[in-house]
C-alpha cells in the first residue's frame, strides 16, 4: 500500500500556524516592561535624550523635552516642530508639563504598536535610543548622546 503527500499538508498548516502565533506575541512587551522604560525614557528626555530619527524626509514621530514640556510630535529632517508650530502637525502632537502623566501616556503607546519597523514610538525603537544614550554617557560622551542618529 502506498501512502500519499496528503498528510504532510495538515501538519504542514499546524506547524505554520505555531509559527505565525509566536511570531505574534515574541516581542511584545508586557505593561510592567512598558512602564519601566517609560520611566526610564522620562528621565533620559530631561537628560538630553531625543528620539528624533534623521534621514531626508521622515516623517515618523519623535520625543523630545523642550522648555520643560515633553512633546511627542512628527520629525521632518531629524527635528521635532517647535511647540508655535503646534497647527502643522494636527490633533498627533501630544504635549506634557508633567512627568508623571507623560510617562503613563507612554507607557500606553509603547503596548500599542507592535514590534517591528514603524514610524511611530514602539517599545523597541525607544529601547534602542534609550540605549544608546545610556552607552554614550558611560563612554564619557554625553554629547554624542543627543546627536542626530
């Protein structure tokens, strides 16, 4: 008796949907993992930090401390509007003066947006210029720190 290929495709579809169902939820942050790097973040932002990405024409969002508010706004040319350009960029700009509801609110966006490229702040872009900075300071050059990546 000859046994047929028909078996290999419904373990074929098992297999593929494990696989897509881990890829789904690896990487995600939990909300107490979301919550410290957004304290962290909080910090860093008062420090120096910015999450401005700068290549030609991005138009992903960023955040910066600027004049003692944190904004969370669109970044055209690696730069974050100035806070009288608030009508350029519409209802995304998000500014605040205190750091506790800041850091709440950001904590909220980062277990919105899944891993993965985006042009908005996930957890894991976060971590990267969080990062970063951390680096920097360690090696003694605060100043690159804050340089445009």
């Amino acid at each position: 008796m000859q046994v047929g290929w028909f078996w290999l495709l419904p373990v074929a579809l098992v297999v593929g949907l494990a696989l897509t169902a881990r890829s789904r939820t690896q990487g995600r942050p939990t909300a107490d993992q979301a919550l410290a790097l957004a304290r962290q973040a909080t910090d860093l932002l008062q420090q120096g930090l910015r999450v401005a990405d700068c290549h030609a024409y991005y138009c992903g969002m960023g955040l910066e401390w600027m004049n003692g508010t944190f904004v969370y706004d669109a970044v055209q040319d690696g730069e974050l509007a100035p806070p009288d350009q608030v009508a350029l960029h519409g209802e995304r700009r998000r500014q605040f003066e205190d750091p506790a509801k800041f850091c709440r609110w950001l904590a909220n966006e980062l277990l919105k947006h899944p891993p993965g490229p985006t042009s908005e702040i996930s957890y894991w872009r976060l971590k990267a210029h969080v990062d970063a900075f951390e680096t920097s300071r360690v090696a003694g050059d605060p100043a690159s720190a804050t340089r445009r990546r």
